[in-house]
C-alpha cells in the first residue's frame, strides 16, 4: 500500500495536466505532420473515426488503428508502416494513467508477497506471529 499518497498524487497531477492541455492543439499539430504512409495509433474506434475523416480531407493515406493503450503489442500484428508510427495524445494520455495505476498494483503486490503470513500481510508482524502460533496449536490437537 502507497501509504504516502505518491501514487495518488501522481495521478491527481496527471489529471490536473490531462485538464489543463485540452484544446491547445494537439490533434492539429499532429495531423499538421502526417506523412503518407504513416500510422496513427487511437485508445477508440470512435476516435480513429474521427481521425480518418480529418486525414481524408488533407488527401493523405495514413492507416489509423484503434488499439488499447493497455495492449500495444496488438499493433505488431498489422505489420510495420512504411511510415512513423504516431500515437494520438489521448492514447499517449492512457498509456501514462494506465502505467501509474500498474505501479500502485505492483506495488501493492509487492508488500503483500515481502510481508507476514498468509491472508494476515496487512496486520503487524507480532500480529501475525501470534496467529501463526494459535494456528500451530490448533494443528497439533487433530
């Protein structure tokens, strides 16, 4: 468990950016530098959508996949572009929350699995002892 809130403040500071970045251009920017044979990489259908219809109108052939920021390695099975593999700021936005959250859980496993016995990881070692010896003598009655 993250008892200082590091986890927690991370993610509130990545939502106060996430926040703060909208509408400052980005789609525009990124549609501004696509090239023909590039790919662009969307966290929804819905967005790809989006996105084709804007790449269209500039007369560009750039594929646009939907892929889950919690699974890239989905994109490998469409093959190499010719082009660059671009990522659109909402994917990229994802990819980050999605990774501290890994790192809170990751955390969180790894002081359950370095800690006491059994289902008691979240009580005090000498807690944990002392459950441990009642259960010794429990087993040693039958």
């Amino acid at each position: 468990m993250d008892a200082y809130g590091i986890g927690a403040g991370i993610s509130g500071a990545a939502q106060t950016y996430l926040q703060a970045a909208r509408r400052t251009g980005r789609t525009t920017a990124m549609l501004e530098s696509l090239k023909d044979g590039d790919r662009v990489l969307c966290d929804s259908e819905r967005e790809a959508a989006r996105l084709r219809r804007l790449i269209k109108e500039r007369g560009l052939r750039v594929e646009v996949l939907a892929v889950s920021p919690s699974q890239p390695m989905v994109a490998f099975q469409r093959g190499t572009p010719s082009g660059r593999t671009v990522f659109d700021h909402s994917w990229v936005e994802q990819f980050y929350l999605n990774a501290v959250e890994s790192a809170r859980r990751d955390l969180l496993s790894l002081e359950t699995e370095l800690s006491g016995y059994g289902g008691e990881h979240v009580k005090t070692r000498l807690q944990a002892e002392e459950i441990s010896k009642w259960r010794w003598s429990e087993h040693d009655k039958n």
